[in-house]
DNA sequence: TATTTTTACGCAACCGATTGCAATTGTTGT
DNA sequence: ACAACAATTGCAATCGGTTGCGTAAAAATA
C-alpha cells in the first residue's frame, strides 16, 4: 500500500504475461479479446489499483472527455445553476468537466482560453465576461475543430453554437406585467455592454412594451450601470427616488438590482408594491427571501446548461463539422410574487 | 488560420532548422540557450500560434500545476469564496485550478476523486461531503505523495493537513453573545455528521457557554436537523416557536437556517430582535439583505482557500516528503448586528 | 486430414514535451 | 597556433495509453 508509484498497464501485463495492447483493450471491453482474459485484466487491474493515465491517453487520442466551463463567476446563481446542468449532462456521457472562472476580466478570459486550449479539452462552454469586447481568443478552439458554446451573455457576431434566452421578449413580458399592475411611470437599469447585448434587448423589450401601451419613453427613468452590483443599485434606485414625480414601478434586469431598489425604497419609506412595484430578473433564491417576495422572470439556468453540454456531446459524437451553428432559445415567464402586486 | 493541427515545438524545430529540446529550453528560458536564439524561438512561436501541450509536458513530468478543488458546492456563498481564495493564491504561482462538486454525495466524492488523481493534479483540496463517512478514496493521493488538504469540513483521524476554523471557541462566542443580549433560553439546531464533526464542535461550544453563565441545557431546546436547509430551517422554528415557554434567542449554526428562522418568527408574528434573538453562522451575502440584518460569526473563507493553496504549493516545492501534516486554525469573530440587539 | 475462416493476442509506432548526456562551436590562456 | 574550458545545441530515451497491422491458435468447412 506504501508505493510510490502510479501503477500502470504495463504492470498489469507484466504480472498477467500479456501485452499492454491487450489490458488496453481488455479494460475496455474491445470485442476482439476473450471474456476470460477481460475478466482477469479487470480483476488484476482493480486489485493492483490501477487508475488510467488520462494525461497518455489524452495525449495519444487527442481527446480528453473533458468539458471546459469558462464563467465569470461560479457565485452568481444564475451561473452556477448553469454549471449544475452542464454536470448533470456531461456525467450521464462520462464527460468531465473543468470550471475557470474569469472574474469578468478579459485578461483573465483570455489566459483561462489558453488553458482550456493547453489542456486540450473536448469542448468548451462560454459565458463572456462584462469586460471582452474582442474574441479573437476562441479562434483557437474554432480552427481546432473543438465545438464551441456561448451561453447566456454571447458575442453576437461569431458563427458558433448560443444557447440564449429572448431577452427582447423577456424584457417585454416584464414591462407590459408592471402596466397591467397599474404603473404608468415604469423606470429602468440597464447596463452597456456591447457585446453581450442582452441588457440592450431586455432595454428594447422594455421600451416597446411601453410604446405599445401609449406610454411615452422617458429618458429620465432609463439609467445606465457601470457595473450590476448591489451598491449601484442603491446609487440609481436613490436616483430614481429623488425624481419628481417619482416613477411607481422598476423593472430591474436582475434580481440583486431588484433587492437594492426593494431595500432602498424601505429605507426611505416608500412602501413596495403600493407606491412602487418592482420586477427582478433571474429568480434567484434570495428573491424568495426578501420581503416582499420578489416578482421576478424566470431563467433557465439548468436547462440551459443541459442544451449547451448536449450539443458538445453531440458534436463530438458526429464530429461532422457541419456549418450549421445554431442558436437555441429557451423560454422565460413571469413570476408574479409580492412586489408587483396591484 | 484554417489549420486544423496543433502547433508542436517540433514544427517550430523544423522551421528554425532547431531540434526539439532547444525549442523546449528556449521557451522556459534555459541558461544554457542564448539569448538570441531564446528571442527567435519566442518570436516564432508566438507567430504560430503555438500553445504547449500540458498533456504531454504532464505525462513526462508527472507533474501537472494543477490543483484539484473538491467540495460539495459552488453554490454556497462560503465555498465559493473558499474557491476565489485558491485562485488567488494558484495563479500567483501559476498553478491552475480545477473545481469538481461532490454535490454532498459519497459516491461522487469517490468518483471525482478517482478523475482528480486519474488527471493526475498536483494537489488536492477538499471539503467533505455531508454523506461521507470513509475517506479511502483519499489514499491514493497520500499514498502517491500528492499534497491532501482538507478544509473546514474535514475527517476526524487523517493524517494530513488541514485548514479549519475553531468550531468549539466560535459556538461559545456566538452563545456567549446572546446571552450578553440578555437571552435567558436559547435554542440551537445542530445536524449529525459523524465525520464533519463541525456541527458537533459548534455544539460543544453552545453547551458549554451555557453552563459557564449558568443556564440549564435543554434538550428540547437543541434540534437535530437532516440537512441544512432553509426547509429544515423552518420546521425546526415552528418546533422551537410552539414550545412554551418559547425559547428568546436562537444560535444556527449557518445563515440560511437562521434567515429561516427570522422569517418563520416574521410570520408568526414574533418580532426579531425584541421577543426573539438570532445570530446564524458563515456571514453570508444575505445576512445583510434580510431585514432585520443577521447577527453572524464570521468565516474566513477567503482566507482558508489562501492558506490551504499556499500549503499545497510550498509542499510541493520543498517535496520534503515531511510528517509533520499541522492543522491551521484561523480565526472568528461576533459580527454583531440587527436581530440579536438587546 | 487439409484448408479456410475466426478468434485472440502481440508488436511497435505514436502523441508532444522534457532532460541527461554527448557533441559541436566559440573563447581564453600560454 | 594549440590545448583547455566554457557556452550552445543536438540526440534519443522517456512518460503511459492507444491502435493499425501482423500472426498464432482455435474453430469451421471442405
């Protein structure tokens, strides 16, 4: 038990006098050799405490069954919901897989692609970082043949696999529940990001909503973020309070900002959702908690993450590079909880 | 652009009319290469877009800079920020990081054990699964001289390092805390975990800074939980609120159960801090979002996934094959807030 | 029994970077 | 100008599985 030393299949040939192409072949149950000897090569292969080499074989086959998650961050919920599904995925077609977060920085996007690369995984699955306005760095994997997903926040010229959401549509459905709940004043956070425009399209979906509904746009009520944190959430939702006349709705384009304007407007006395219906975005837990219970649009993160892994998987099992990249779009709906009720 | 091969130091050897070791010595920048030939090996491989092959650096080396990462979740606020502490340490020394979660499952654990060693990393972090109770699996690290560190949930009787929190000293403070607050019968949830024996320690402490100031332990007063959930959360509060005389405080041993218990009072009419304390456990995110704020014990989360990545990394460069496995302890402190004010 | 077809296994090259040692070129001293 | 030594670079084995091809043995057919 106090060896030093990885046991590998030659040691397992030498002690069952058959070559390693065998014990290769044997442990994976290759048609040509004998269930006899199968059993034996497995038997011996478990006793000596055998574990295969994937650093030999990888190298050798150039395919590793290794997934690369590159994420700004395993924290959000959103994002780990993601992870959690692309697991859940990859595990039933024994593929394992490695997360890299970037932190939102492009540097670090960048040097994390490098490594995927280095590491020579199977496939990867992107979800860009607020800073990357450039992808030149998933050049690698694209002239590599190494399938390539974008989720969620996705470049939005580069013909490879997105699993996104519509988040025009989105926006739209969040906007016209805060008109039916009776606001005519609806204000609203977004956050520049040219790449992923998905602030931009639930901005869109924001303003049609309300053009349809004979309510003029106001640019007063829009506000533009620097970052989606909770403290400039806090900053803008005071903005927003100190306008007179004060808008008496806020659809927030994630659940944090949506908690901050909640928590804010507590502070300053005015009362969710009589004088002020607000509407997050993800459904993350901790809508759930706060009080009121916080209406939100929902985003499958899961099954988002179940459709980017398949593709991989699928992709890889074809490994017909055909061009037809397709984009998926998965559904979302509103979730009518406490603070939009009229 | 279009290639669809990989760039080897051999392609750069051809083109330099080099051999393949002078290739490999200039790009780590060898003495014994000079400086003019390091500059027009850099040069060109940059032009071709060469990125190393870490399966094949790792197979030769049998080292891989990897650090294996292995908990139950990224989801929970402490482990994810026990992952940004690696991280920052890991990429300081260049090392990489991979994250695998057990999900709270042995099996799993046992899995991903075998695909961390399987990848042969470096070294290995990892908190325990609730469901473990045999740590087997682990030989193959210690018994290969692979640095083991276990971090905050961590067995009992292993002989290898670990980076923990003294459970005992903060249950006592966290007590001690409410009793200062003027809470005469306090309530506690604990959860059986024979190996993570955290629970207990936590325990131990909330028993013992009872008897100190002389106060009775009641057994009706300590509930055993399954799982740590905001579900268990509110079954237990009900339990504790339905008792009569109620108990006036409560110490959870997390921050979730303790929101749970917050809000389980909020319902039911019981004012928190007036007729009822809380101080929960882990200073999480939301512990500063619910309303009243969370009194907490704070968990140096960041600072246990540093000095657990430090240990692997100096083990690693001094490849002292030393016995001496100490435990680090860091410290913790009574973030003393809302819903525990007298 | 001789011959063809299966079945089962062995041989050896290969993947790409690393490294001990040998070999070559360049420098310095006498 | 030549030996002695230092500075550079090349050769070839190595890490551990994988796989195309070849071959011996066993089974099926003539």
């Amino acid at each position: 038990m106090e060896e030093n030393k990885h046991v590998t299949i030659y040691d397992i040939a030498e002690r069952l006098n058959l070559a390693t192409s065998t014990i290769s072949r044997a442990l994976k149950d290759h048609h040509t050799i004998s269930d006899k000897t199968i059993k034996k090569v497995k038997k011996t292969a478990e006793e000596m405490g055998f574990v295969p080499n994937t650093l030999a074989a990888g190298l050798r086959g150039n395919k590793t069954r290794t997934i690369g998650v590159l994420i700004p961050t395993v924290t959000q919920p959103f994002l780990s919901s993601l992870i959690s599904g692309i697991e859940i995925t990859a595990q039933k077609s024994d593929y394992t897989v490695i997360i890299m977060q970037s932190h939102d920085s492009y540097e670090e996007e960048v040097n994390m692609a490098k490594s995927l690369y280095s590491n020579r995984v199977s496939g990867v699955i992107c979800s860009l970082a607020m800073e990357t306005r450039d992808t030149a760095h998933f050049h690698q994997f694209s002239n590599n043949n190494i399938p390539l997903v974008f989720v969620d926040r996705v470049p939005k010229d580069y013909n490879t696999f997105r699993v996104v959401i519509d988040n025009y549509t989105a926006g739209y459905k969040a906007t016209k529940h805060l008109i039916e709940q009776g606001c005519i004043r609806i204000a609203h956070l977004t956050a520049g990001s040219e790449l992923g425009n998905l602030y931009n399209e639930r901005k869109r979906g924001y303003i049609e909503a309300l053009k349809d509904h004979n309510i003029t746009v106001e640019e007063e009520l829009i506000i533009n973020l620097n970052s989606v944190t909770y403290e400039d959430g806090v900053k803008a939702s005071n903005a927003l309070f100190d306008l007179k006349p004060m808008p008496d709705g806020l659809f927030a384009p994630g659940d944090i900002l949506a908690v901050s304007a909640v928590q804010t407007a507590k502070k300053r006395g005015i009362k969710v959702p009589e004088e002020f219906k607000v509407i997050g975005f993800n459904n993350d837990p901790i809508s759930q908690i706060i009080d009121p219970n916080l209406s939100t649009i929902t985003h499958p993160a899961e099954k988002m993450g179940k459709a980017a892994a398949e593709i991989i998987i699928k992709n890889l099992k074809s490994s017909k590079n055909d061009d037809a990249k397709e984009i998926t779009f998965l559904n979302t709906e509103v979730l009518a909880r406490e603070s939009s009720q009229k």
